[in-house]
C-alpha cells in the first residue's frame, strides 16, 4: 500500500493502515507503529540513496528498477524493537523481548567486556538479526565525546584502491592484501554462479559475508591508526571527499569490480567516529591534485605521482 497509494510520510501510512495490520495480524499497538516506521524508513533511505547517486545516474537501469517497484523484506531482515518492546537486564545479562506469541523473558545474552561497558550507554532502538542460524540484538549506544582540541597541524589522508590510505608523513597501508582477497573471492565466485544449485547459493552468501567481514575489519584497523597518529601529534585529520566518485569516473572493463568493490566510504565513516571519540578534528577537502601536490612547498605537478597511488 505504501508504493501503491505513495504513502511513504509515517502520518500518511499510520493512518491509512494502522488498525488495519492491528487486526489482521492481531498486533499491539507498539508492534503495529514500529511496522510502519520500519516501511517508512525502508523508503527514506531509499530516496536519500537515490539522491546520493547511490543506485546510478537519472535514467539508468538499476536507479529506474528501484524507482518502479515497492521495498521488499527478507524474512531474516533485522527487526527493531524500542524500549517498550525490548527491555535490557545488564546486572543478569537477560532480555526481555515482545513476539507475536507474547513476551518471552530472561533470555540470556553474552558479550565481550568492552561491548558490556558500552551497553551502559545504550539508546533509543535495538534490532533483532539473523545471521546464519543465530539470533544477533544490536544496540545503539551513545558515548560521550570530548571537545575537538585546537590541532596544530593536520595529517592528510590520501584514499585509493591500491594504496587504501597515504597520509602526508608518507606513510602507506597497502591495499594489496584486500584486492588480492577480493579477487580470489571474485574468481571463486564467478566459478559457483555457473552451478547454479541451491548449495552454490548458500555458498555465495557465506563468502559475501566473509568478505564483507574481512574488509570492514582492515578498514577498522586502518581508521585506529590513522586516528592514533594523530592524536599523538596532536594533529587533525584531512580527509578527502570522494561524494559521486563513482559516477564521475570512467573504468575499463578490468577495474570496474576494484572501482565499485572500494569501501571508501566506510572507512570515511570509520575514521570519523574514532576520531570524534578521541577530540581529533576532521576536515574534509577537494580531491583534486592531492595525489600530485608536494606536502612540503605545495607545489603541484603530474611528476609529483611516480605511480599509481
């Protein structure tokens, strides 16, 4: 109903289906209003990331296909509960959670110590995910950030696909690692895709996610070092903004799944949270020539780049 009638506002929908949903699927009225803010959601995001350029250019392929048809959930899609769906015992490590067959209690749950720590500043929503057989609540927590100091300099972060991240101290973290993962993924996937059975299916999934897995970790790596350093000296950090780089650049056949397998923007994202956990500023800058300018007297020139950053 919401893709249909475009009801895609929270008052619009509510209205229109709330007792509705209540009836049919004998929901509370919480359970009801998180469903349709969980739709709403679902379609916000959708158009912010067709906004971003995220799904292609106006009149692409992909951008009209998500334009023209509704959002759909997977039945293992992540679930959120608020705080009067979900309840958090922390002193017995146990959850207290709504189900349509009726609110289970004392459901035991297990963490690391540093995750526990960081339950005591849990807020708002929890959701509820399966992963691979397995039930996973992930919290939003929020950890009280120091004031940005005055930097006395700034450490430049140069991003790229071979080199992940240069900074302007000449240090490199290589990429080499990372592609040739991705690569050896890519072959073995390319491989299970021509089976075309239900194993091979499950398969892709279970490497997907491993990938996924292995690639968030290096960036979180990276993003603590380049955090570190900083804050040692004192520095912030200069970053650069690589918004739309997808669409802006031209790739050969070859690089296309380097190009669009780069998760820039996540390690972006990852180096902007620590460093607001630390009080480092970050500031974000034009890309252009940042790979050809000499960080010493500025000087700019296609002979500062050797080779391919």
């Amino acid at each position: 109903m919401a893709f249909d009638r475009d009801l895609k506002r929270r008052n619009g929908l509510q209205e229109a289906v709330y007792h509705r949903i209540k009836a049919d699927f004998d929901l509370g009225a919480q359970a009801a209003v998180r469903t349709i803010k969980k739709v709403c959601d679902a379609y916000a995001t959708l158009k912010a990331n067709i906004k971003a350029g995220n799904l292609g250019p106006e009149g692409g392929k992909r951008r009209i296909r998500a334009e023209n048809r509704p959002v759909r959930f997977r039945e293992g899609a992540a679930q959120p509960y608020d705080d009067r769906m979900l309840t958090w015992n922390l002193d017995e490590r146990t959850v207290s959670i709504w189900t349509v067959a009726g609110r289970l209690k004392g459901i035991a749950f297990v963490c690391s110590p540093e995750a526990m720590k960081l339950l005591a500043s849990r807020k708002g929503e929890s959701d509820l995910v399966m992963r691979d057989g397995m039930f996973f609540l992930t919290a939003t927590v929020d950890v009280p950030e120091p004031a940005p100091y005055e930097p006395t300099g700034f450490l430049g972060v140069d991003l790229g696909i071979v080199n992940i991240a240069t900074t302007s101290d000449g240090q490199i973290m290589s990429g080499r690692q990372v592609n040739r993962y991705r690569k050896r993924h890519r072959d073995l996937r390319t491989t299970l895709q021509k089976k075309r059975t239900k194993s091979a299916t499950r398969r892709l999934k279970s490497i997907r996610r491993r990938e996924s897995r292995y690639a968030t970790q290096r960036n979180h790596i990276i993003a603590k070092k380049l955090v570190h350093t900083a804050e040692r000296t004192l520095r912030g950090i200069g970053l650069e903004d690589l918004s739309g780089i997808r669409q802006r650049v031209t790739a050969r056949k070859d690089q296309r799944a380097r190009l669009h397998s780069w998760a820039f923007a996540q390690l972006g994202a990852f180096i902007e949270y620590k460093a607001r956990r630390a009080g480092v500023p970050v500031v974000h800058v034009d890309p252009r020539n940042t790979s050809r300018q000499c960080s010493e007297c500025w000087h700019t020139h296609r002979s500062n780049r050797i080779d391919q950053a």
